[in-house]
C-alpha cells in the first residue's frame, strides 16, 4: 500500500550527513555501535539463530552485520540511498546472505517476510517529528506479535524546556572540531537545531501509548543516550 500523499518526504527528513557519501564512509570510524552488547541484550529476551528481525536506520550496518551472523533473518531498512550501498558492500564482501536491503523508511516500510521476532532501531527515530515518531512507534508495534520485543535507542532530552540552553549548550560542547575520528561540535549543533529528538516525557507516553509496556531504560544524563527495551501488548 502506498502512503497518503500528505505523508512526509523521508528522505528529505532523513539528515544531510546521512546522504553525504563523505559521511558515511567516515561514519564507522568515528561511531561504535556496540552490536555486540546489544545482541547480548537481545539474546536475554529470546534471540536465537531461527531469529528474524527488523532494524529501522541500518546506517552502515554495524548491528546489522552482527546481527546477521547470530540470526535467521534481517531486513535492513533505511531511506538514505548511500548508507544502503555502503552495507551491501560490506555484506557481499561477509558473504552473508541472509540480509534483506529495504530502501524505505519507519513510515513507508512494508513488512512482505512473514512474522518479525525483533524490531530494532538506534539513533534514528529523531530524524521523524513527534507525530510521526508517534505513527511509526505504531507501524513498529504491528510489526511484532504480543510478546514481541523492540530495542530502541536515541538521543532523548529529560530536562525541563527552561533548562534547553544550558543543556544543549553543554552537550554541544562535547563535540571536537574535527569530523573524522570523532564528532565535531558542528555536527552535535546540527542534530539540535535541523533534527527532532524530542523530550523523554513526550517519548515514553508515545511508546505506551503505541501499545509497547517500557521493560528496560538505561539513560546517560550527560550524552541523552536513551536505550529501552520494550515488550508489545
Ligand atoms: C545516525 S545513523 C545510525 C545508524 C546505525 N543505526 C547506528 O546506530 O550506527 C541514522 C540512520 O537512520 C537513517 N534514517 C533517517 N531517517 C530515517 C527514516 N525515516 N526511516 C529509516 N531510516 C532513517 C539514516 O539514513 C541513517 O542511516
């Protein structure tokens, strides 16, 4: 099924540094994401190797690429045309066989691959505005059966709107001066001002509220690193 005309253009909601072929082939050495802690979590809520999932903002794969290895199935899906090519290089070089690329986005992905285990997503929810983080939590929540688990993991402000620039001010001056190797302070400012992570006590109501019980939280006050395991209903 096709989305209403009035939906958003993902793509153009998707990050200029995430269609920046630059960007992408610096992204894994400036980024870990910590696949293998995070299938470790996974495997505690019933991972195994008959195992499908689906990952929402596969990026350059480095959970997908694990996650290959330790599963039955993965469909990867991304809106950002680089990032795809760049995965599908590094599985074709893997020899793995067992990943489905799908250029598509939280709202336009259409599940065709029988019944998912796992939905999981890190540092891409943002990229959406609250409405539509709030339907895509929804699209994600049918994705699973009751029981199914979701991982989700962003970057999640808990402070009080008075707080904002002290905050981000603070956080922003993390950030280096250079784009290789690390994140430069340009490139934390960026994700303030053009991208949409939101408030926790926005995001957590919208979780429930898509039909998701919160099981785990693990959050970094200093780095607003948000990671929840969540059940479906
Ligand atoms: C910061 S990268 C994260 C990559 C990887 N998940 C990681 O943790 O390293 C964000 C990814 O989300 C993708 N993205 C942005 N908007 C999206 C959307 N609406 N649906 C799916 N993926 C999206 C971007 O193209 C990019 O590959």
């Amino acid at each position: 099924m096709t989305s209403p005309s009035w939906y958003p253009n993902e793509v153009a909601l998707a990050g200029r540094e995430n269609l920046d072929m630059e960007h992408v082939a610096r992204y894994d050495g400036k980024m870990d994401s910590s696949a293998q802690s995070e299938l470790s979590i996974l495997r505690r809520f019933g991972l195994n190797s008959q195992s499908t999932v689906i990952e929402f903002g596969a990026g350059t794969g480095q959970f997908t690429v694990e996650a290959a290895r330790a599963c039955a199935r993965v469909v990867a899906v991304d809106v950002s045309p680089p990032m795809l090519a760049y995965l599908e290089k590094k599985l074709l070089d893997q020899d793995l066989t067992n990943v489905t690329l799908v250029n598509a986005g939280f709202l336009s992905y259409t599940h065709r691959e029988g019944q998912a285990d796992f939905v999981y997503s890190r540092y891409a929810l943002h990229h959406l505005p609250d409405f539509w983080k709030a339907i895509a939590l929804d699209r994600m929540r049918k994705l699973l059966s009751s029981g199914g688990i979701c991982r989700l993991w962003d970057v999640v402000y808990d402070f009080n709107p008075a707080e904002a620039t002290g905050r981000i001010e603070a956080w922003c001056s993390q950030g280096g001066a250079s784009v290789d190797g690390e994140w430069s302070r340009a490139e934390f400012e960026e994700h303030a001002r053009d991208e949409h992570s939101t408030f926790r006590w926005l995001l957590e109501p919208m979780i429930e509220r898509a039909g998701f019980e919160i099981v785990e939280v693990k959050y970094a006050a200093e780095t607003f690193d948000a990671e929840y395991v969540l059940r479906a209903d």
